[in-house]
C-alpha cells in the first residue's frame, strides 16, 4: 500500500489527476485470478494493477485529447514503482 501511495501521489503530481489506492476487490471490483493473483502465485513480492484515469461521464474510453496526459501521468506512477521497489528489494 506505500508503493501504491506513493505511486498515485506521483501520479496527481503531474495533472492533478486523484486515484484511488486500495486493493482490486474493493477498489475496483471482484476479480479473482486475474494477474496480481497470477503474479503472487508465482512467488512475485510486488505486483500492482494500474488503471487509467477515467473517462468523461457517458464515454466508454479515454478521449483522444487525453491520450498523452494519461501516458505522462502513468509513465510518473509506474516509474515510482519501479524506483520503490527497487529500493527495497536492494536492502533486503
């Protein structure tokens, strides 16, 4: 939950786009065996399901106006992730 903190606060940082951090079946909905399961079952320490920010009301995806704005957003996050994890799994 850090990591994923971290990661959204590095996410609004660049847009002020606001993430909800928690985990997927309370977050985001039921999934059972999707692939933070898959990824645990295979002895991964850190894995994270990351959305993207939300479309307008009414629209099924992102609009293409804000295509680069969710890459540039995303990149920060997953960056931080990459970063944080690494930083533990050298102290360790």
């Amino acid at each position: 939950m850090e990591i994923a903190t971290k990661a959204a606060d590095a996410l609004r940082s660049v847009h002020g786009t606001k993430f909800v951090v928690g985990p997927i079946s309370t977050t985001i909905y039921m999934a059972p065996g999707n692939s933070v399961d898959w990824a645990y079952s295979l002895g991964v320490k850190y894995a994270f399901a990351v959305e993207l920010r939300n479309p307008v009301k009414a629209e099924r995806y992102v609009r293409a106006s804000a295509i680069e704005a969710t890459a540039e957003e995303t990149f920060a996050a997953i960056m931080t992730i990459l970063d944080e994890v690494a930083l533990r799994t050298r102290t360790q």
